[in-house]
C-alpha cells in the first residue's frame, strides 16, 4: 500500500471532519427513519466541498479525481455510517455516464450531479441476484424517436430520492425522469435502514436511449467494478470505526475490578479485529491504487478484495457486538448500524462467493 499524498491527507481529514459535524449517531437513526434518507442541507455541502464532482472530470464541472480519492472519501462515510446517495449518484452514475460516452448527457448531468442539483441512480439487477441479469426482462421498444420500457428492477439505491433513473434494458442503458408516465417506485424494506434501496416498475414508461444501443451492458460492466472499487473504502472505514469502537469499550468496561480488554478472550478477539480491519483498509486501498494506475492485475485484485473486505466488514461487526456483550444487542447500541451496513455492502454488487468465482475465473485467463 504505497503512502498517501500531502493533498490526499488533507482530503481525508476534512472529509473525516465533515463527518464528526453532519454525520453524528444521532443525525444517522433520524434520517434512517425517513423515506428518502438523506439531508439537502448536508448534500448541498458535501456539492460545495467539491465531494459530488470527485470523479467528474473537470470539463462537466469537476475535479476528475482517482479511485485512491473517491476511496478515501468512502471511508470516511462509512466510519460515520453517512446517510446520503453518495454511491448511486456521485460514483455509480458518474461512472455509467463516463463508460456510456454519451456527451450530450454527461453535459446535461454530470455538471447538476456536481453542484448537487440532481440526484441519479442505476436500476439494473431484478429478482434473485443483486447483479445485472444475464439476459434481462426488462425491455425497450422504440416509439417514435424515443423509446417505451417495461418491466421491473430491484434493490436500486436511493430510488425514491433520485430524479433520474438509468435502467437497464436488455443491452441497453435508458434514461427515465422522475414522475414518468407509467414508473413506480416503492420504498424496500431492507435490513439496513441507513442505506436506501427501492423497486423501480416501468410500463410502458417513455425512456431516452443512453449511448450506443447495445453498449449498455459492458459500460454497466465497468461502472460497477469502478464503484465496488469506491465500496471498498466505505466496508475498511466501517470495519475500522466497528474495531476502535469495541477496544474503547473493552478499556472503560469493568467486571469483577478489571478492564474486560484484560481478560485473555477479549483480548483475542480484539486483536483478531484488528487485524482485519487493517487488512481491508490496506486492500481497499491497494486496489484503489491499481485501478488508478491501470494496473494488469486490478481486476483479480478487486474480485479478491471484494470478497475479503465484505467477510471482514461482517466479522468485525459481529464480534465488536460481542464485546459490548449486553448492551451491544440493543436497539439503542450504535454497533448493530454497523453490522447491518456490512451485511448490505457485502450483498450489493455480488456477495462474497460470488466475487471469489470471479477470481478463480480470471486466474484461470489469464
């Protein structure tokens, strides 16, 4: 893991600032109780920090930023649990639009995502698996010089706050504005309230095509290896705050006139936290690092580190629940939070099994 910038410390630190003021446990279990999970006001700051146009290049009103910046903006959101729509809109949609080459729609959005003037998402998996269909039900018919969809998508980020939904229809990346004819959105109960997914339905919705027909699906492809890159961060910051958040306690929490982090149990399970921890930190920021670089083996890289930093994430969680004992199993307990974000990160773009068969797929390539 090479050693981070001057201008990338400073980015982190304000970014982790930010966070300690806007992102409090409080403020995260008020807006997990909303619909649309989020604050105007703190998005608005995030736009005037330049965080929405991190990965937007410079020409749309951005700063054209690496994955290693966009990671190390993700940890600090997922130490503080951030409700916002971060990932859907400032990194998967950039990065769509970017792979999509489509320049009268990135000059359209990109600039409004940038002063947060509009918030976007991608609708792509449907029933049964949170990656893109193989082949998907979803279809496009031409009308006119636009185009109608039907069908359904699920598990999509912040559809209830986005104002423009990129769907996916068989090879095809459609553009659908919010209060279309014809689309419903529906609020997902999930396990994590802090990270909002609904169900997209589009009948016979009119849509705009994005890109070349036909290209949708590869430039999906890409968008989502490049926001599972940004994921990465967000699970090493999670896991990281989950493992201080345990060692603290385990030193103020007396039993029988002794710290608890002195008995030999706690003490094991702490280090074994610990170490995990540091170990996704250091991956996420590896692959980070390789993709900004190009690096031939970024790919099998991510498909690894995928895999550990969501079994990490998970573990860390659950065992810093454990040293809380009690008090950890609580509703009133900040550490379940964490464990729900972890199980969702660890679903969201493929789960854990998944992302090993692609590393033994692409040992075997190459």
């Amino acid at each position: 893991m090479s050693a981070l910038s001057t201008e990338q410390r400073d980015l982190a630190e304000a970014v982790t600032d930010l966070m300690a003021k806007r992102s409090p446990e409080a403020e995260v279990r008020r807006l997990m109780a909303t619909d649309t999970g989020y604050d105007p006001a703190v998005w608005a700051e995030l736009a005037a920090m330049g965080l929405l146009g991190l990965a937007i290049p410079e020409e749309f009103g951005g700063s054209g930023a690496g994955a290693v910046e966009v990671g190390l903006v993700m940890e600090a959101m997922g130490r503080a649990l951030l409700c916002a729509p971060y990932l859907s809109t400032a990194v998967l949609t950039t990065h769509l639009l970017a792979a999509l080459g489509d320049s009268d729609e990135q000059a359209d959005v990109l600039p409004r995502i940038a002063a947060g003037e509009l918030i976007t998402t991608v609708a792509f998996a449907e029933q049964g698996s949170a990656r893109p269909p193989v082949a998907s039900t979803t279809t496009a018919r031409a009308d006119g010089s636009g185009w109608r969809l039907s069908g359904s998508k699920t598990y999509v980020l912040d559809a209830a706050s986005a104002g423009r939904i990129y769907v996916l229809a068989g090879d095809g990346v459609f553009a659908v504005d919010a209060g279309a004819p014809g689309l419903e959105v529906d609020v997902l109960s999930t396990v994590d309230p802090t990270r909002k997914q609904g169900r997209v339905m589009v009948n016979d919705t009119p849509a705009r095509l994005v890109g070349a027909a036909g290209s949708g699906a590869a430039a999906l492809d890409h968008a989502l290896d490049l926001a599972a890159v940004a994921l990465l961060g967000e699970q090493a910051g999670g896991a990281m705050c989950a493992m201080r958040m345990a060692a603290d306690y385990a030193k103020t929490r007396f039993q029988f006139g002794r710290a608890i982090g002195s008995f030999q149990a706690i003490k094991h399970m702490c280090a074994d936290m610990l170490l995990e921890a540091e170990s996704a930190l250091s991956a996420a920021r590896h692959v980070a690092a390789a993709f900004d670089a190009a690096d031939e083996s970024r790919f099998v890289d991510l498909a690894a580190a995928q895999a550990y930093c969501s079994d990490a994430f998970v573990t860390v969680a659950a065992n810093s629940i454990q040293v809380h004992g009690g008090i950890g199993f609580t509703w009133e307990h900040p550490a379940h939070l964490y464990l729900r974000r972890a199980r969702t990160d660890a679903e969201l773009f493929g789960d854990p099994a998944w992302h090993r068969e692609r590393y033994v797929r692409l040992r075997e390539a190459q």
